[in-house]
C-alpha cells in the first residue's frame, strides 16, 4: 500500500500546493507503514516521512516515494518540516481538519507559519475508492471473520457468557491471521439484543435471540459482519421482525450502486421496515464506509447526501429494536460498482437456531 503519487495528483483538484498528513491511519494509508508517531509533508515534486527513533529504521525499510528523515528533540517534526517548506518557497499546505485538534492546529500553524487550509475532503475521497488489490485485502479479512464465527457457534449453548463468547471470538479471529480485530466485539442475549450497541456482559446466553457483531483488521484493512441468531425456538414475531430485516437489507442492497445517494439506499431498506410497521425502531443509517477504519466518511443514512463513488466498500446492516424484548440486525458489506455491487460477505442470512 503506498498512495503518495495519487494524493500528489489529487492536490491541484483541492487548491493545495501540499498537504502534511499527521494522523496514524492517513499516513499508513499514504505510505503503508503503521507507527504511532510521525507525520508525511507532501508537495508537488517530492515527498518527506519523519518519525522518530523507535521507528526509523523499519521506516527507512518501508517507506517508498518519500525521503525518511528522524525527528530528535533537537531537531523536531515542525523545525524540519518549517525548512523543508521554506526551500520550496510553500506559504500555504493542507492539513487534517477533520482529525487535528484545535490546540495542535494552532501549534502547526505558529511553527510553521504558512496558512492551513482544510484537506480532509482531499484524503476522505481517495479513501473512499478501494482498488482491486484493497479488495482483495478487505476479502481475506472478511474470510478470517466468518471461520472465526463459524468455529464459536458450538460454544452458545455451553452456559458461556456474553463477555466470555466475545473473548473467544477475538482469540479466534487472532489464531486465524488476523493481526488484530476491527473493533470490540459486540454479543448481546435477549433481551439485551434491543441495544444496538450495547457493551457485551456476564450474563449467560440463554434463550432468545443473541446478536454478534465482529470485524477482523488484517494488513490495516477492516471487515465488519453482525448476524443475529436464536437460541431455542423463535416466536412468530421474532420470525416476522428477522424477515423484516432481512428483506430490508435485500432491497438496500438491492440500490446501491455508484453514483447512488447515501439517503436514496437508505431509504430502499427503511420504507420496507416502515411499512412493516417498525419504523420507528430503526434508529441508525442503512450503512457506512468501511475501509481502513471499521467507519469511514462516507455513510448510506437518512440524511446523507454522498453521492458513493465505483470502488465504494460499505455496510449494509438495516435493523429493528424493540426496546427491553429483542432486536435484529443483519450486516454484509458490499463492494459498489457502476451496475450495483459485489456483496463479500459470504455468511447464510437465513435465520439460524441453535
């Protein structure tokens, strides 16, 4: 993974001479290397990586299209950065306006002295297009995903806990490659299920529906996948609200495409719910952005006005919550293409009971 050519393209269609990208996850995204501390200054002709001692030389070893400099507390990240602008004759860069902090806003700007001009839109929309072999990444996590599911199925009914269910999983998700999870597992038992994203407990699974909600993070990149399942047998509303669900996330699924508005493939999954009856149990969007974040920018929601671009990866998890009796979601991720979308997610969606 290394995008600083196509961040250097993308400059001019923002009105920036350069960008300094500061966060951890931009810059992986830009250089493809991962540290906790460091920063990217990126201009028209040439590029510069800084970090410091505990990560230059793997830097030194991974950073391609950039010149790796070590940042010391002699020589910090903003004196370095200020001279390397300065030689260039740079009086105004883009910066992270959506990550940065006001107080570390107000710091690059004394230490450089070039006026910061918002960029966040720049990196949001070239991360939102996920090329062929990001995909494939984002596939093999959700491969990692579902064995791990799978193998925690003959666990539910052994008198486990919420908590203790959702520490196996993440054990699981590890011993199958991953190199960390996406996020913390969510698995709630009826009726707790009512909670979208409630805090998994110690209480015992028992009878009920019980809702798992899991990624796995591989190579930076996210899977995200929630099932719902039933312990014991369900009654006929249980059945009629997962159905529900189900033929909502069939028809969202069914709108999304590139070019789509984030509300219009929302709106495909809410009326089918509204007209259930059950619209006002569903809270949250139709979807979101999933990428090198488990959420990114983009979102398929009530009020979303993103026009999803080919090469979008997002959620598609519509659900119905009845508060304090149960709730259902359903999650796949889909990938978007101009004539619809490849659905990844390879996991049954017919209800299953334990």
């Amino acid at each position: 993974m290394n995008n600083i050519e196509k961040i250097r393209k993308a400059m001019p269609m923002h009105e920036c001479s350069a960008i300094l990208v500061t966060s951890p996850v931009n810059r992986l995204y830009a250089t493809g290397f991962a540290s906790s501390a460091g920063a990217l200054l990126v201009t028209a002709d040439d590029a510069w990586f800084l970090t410091d001692t505990r990560y230059i030389e793997m830097a030194q070893a991974t950073v391609k299209g950039a010149h790796v400099i070590i940042s010391t507390n002699e020589n910090p990240y903003a004196t370095q950065i200020k001279a390397l602008l300065d030689k260039s004759s740079i009086t105004a860069i883009g910066f992270e306006d959506g990550t940065t902090t006001y107080s570390a806003y107000l710091e690059w700007k004394e230490k450089l002295g070039v006026e910061l001009k918002p960029a966040q839109k720049l990196l949001n929309d070239l991360r939102a297009v996920k090329s062929a072999v990001d995909l494939e990444s984002m596939k093999k996590a959700q491969r990692i995903s579902e064995k791990s599911f799978e193998e925690i199925l003959p666990l539910v009914k052994t008198g486990i806990t919420e908590k203790q269910l959702a520490t196996e999983l993440i054990y699981r998700l590890l011993r199958n490659g991953a190199n960390d999870k996406a996020f913390d597992p969510i698995v709630l038992s009826d009726p707790r299920t009512s909670m979208p994203h409630g805090v998994p407990g110690d209480n015992v699974i028992g009878d009920g529906f019980l809702t798992i909600d899991f990624g796995a993070r591989l190579d930076g990149w996210c899977s995200d996948t929630t099932r719902t399942l039933c312990v014991g047998k369900p009654s006929d509303e249980m059945i009629k609200v997962y159905e529900t669900v189900l033929e909502a996330q069939v028809a969202g699924i069914g709108a999304a495409r590139a070019g789509a508005a984030g509300k219009d493939i929302d709106a495909a999954a809410r009326n089918v719910i509204a007209d259930a009856g059950y619209g006002e149990f569903f809270g949250h969007g139709f979807g979101h952005a999933i990428g090198l974040e488990v959420h990114e920018a983009q979102k398929a929601s009530q009020i979303s006005e993103d026009i999803l671009p080919a090469g979008a990866v997002i959620s598609a998890e519509p659900g119905i919550y009845l508060p304090g009796r149960f709730g259902v979601r359903i999650e796949d991720v889909i990938f978007l293409t101009e004539d619809g979308c490849e659905n990844i997610t390879s996991l049954p969606k017919s209800l299953l009971v334990l």
